[in-house]
C-alpha cells in the first residue's frame, strides 16, 4: 500500500523515512501520512538549511533519539527528503503501522 512507503527498514538496523516537508507552518508538527510520505510542518523558512535542522530536530523529539543520528540522505534542497534514523532506540517500531500509532498519526 502506498501509505506505507514512507518507512523502510535497513539490514543493517537503521530507519528510512520519507518526509514531506512545509514550512513556514504554524506550529510544528508530525503527520498525517500522505502520498507515501509522512507530512512534517515545521515554522522555519527554507533558508540557509534552517528548514533541514528543524526538522532533524523535530524528528529526532518525536522519535526519542539524538539529533545526531538522523541524516538527510536526499533532498536537501527539495520539500521531499529522504530522512536516515542510523540508531534506534530499542522501543521504536520498525514497521509503518507501528510507528504512526507510537507517533499518534
């Protein structure tokens, strides 16, 4: 199903997550899941990679790690980016279903 494309499992243990991102949202925020990709609202303009850290950051709060073990692998300068989790807490689901009910999509 398309919906769940916006999550991949690695072999070597890590987490693939298609985002779609808006800026200059409101507020910032996760979901809901759209066209395979898991929409992000976050309050930064797209400028000077203001945008990418902010959601690095939101990504990281929701899902219970370090900002530093997220990287975008693709789309640094797109609304759509491919967002790599290299360590995952030991608690987070691996699986779209599970992750959109652990994040409350």
């Amino acid at each position: 199903m398309a919906e769940d494309l916006w999550l991949q499992a690695e072999t070597d243990g890590s987490i693939i997550l298609r985002v779609r991102v808006i800026p200059r949202s409101r507020q910032a925020g996760l979901g809901p899941v759209r066209a395979g990709r898991l929409v992000a609202r976050i309050t930064r303009p797209p400028v000077d990679g203001k945008a990418n850290q902010e959601l690095l950051k939101t990504l990281a709060s929701a899902l219970g790690c370090k900002r530093a073990q997220l990287s975008i692998v693709q789309g640094a300068t797109t609304r759509d980016k491919t967002v790599r989790v290299a360590t995952l807490p030991a608690d987070l689901p691996t699986t779209a279903d599970a992750l959109a009910r652990y994040l409350g999509l």
